[in-house]
C-alpha cells in the first residue's frame, strides 16, 4: 500500500515537473545562485583590508554597516553578522 501511494507521488510530481518546466527550470537557477553567494561569502573586515578590493566599494560596504548600525540602534532592529 505504501509502495503505491509512494508511486503515485513520484508519478504527480514528475507530471507537474515536466508540465511546470519553465517554472522549475527559473527556481533551480535561482537556488544555484543563491548558493553560490552563500559559499563565496567574506567577512566584512577581511573585504574592507584587502588591497585589491577597490576603494569605492569599500565605501559602500562602510554605508551599509552604518546602516545596519542605524537600524539596529534606532530601530531595535536584531543585529546580524
């Protein structure tokens, strides 16, 4: 019984797969991108000392580390890493 409910399963699911392609197919690219930010990821001090890491970016990096600053101050928002 169980085999048969388990096929089912893998049976609908292949139908909606195949029936929702594009959707699938844009939700599988953006997981991969998403990891691979995740797994490229640098501290924050480790990017601002890099030398070749260029000067106007760090500035940004700077903004928004005030910005979480604000709004970890003002906003009680909860600080994150």
């Amino acid at each position: 019984m169980l085999k048969k409910i388990l096929l089912a399963v893998v049976i609908i699911l292949l139908i909606s797969g195949l029936y929702y392609r594009d959707l699938v197919s844009y939700g599988w690219m953006q997981a991969r991108g998403q990891i691979g930010i995740l797994l490229n990821v640098q501290e924050v001090q480790e990017v601002l000392s890099d030398p070749a890491f260029p000067d106007s970016l760090k500035a940004r990096v700077r903004l928004i580390e005030e910005i979480k600053k604000f709004g970890v101050d003002s906003l009680g928002l909860t600080p994150s890493r």
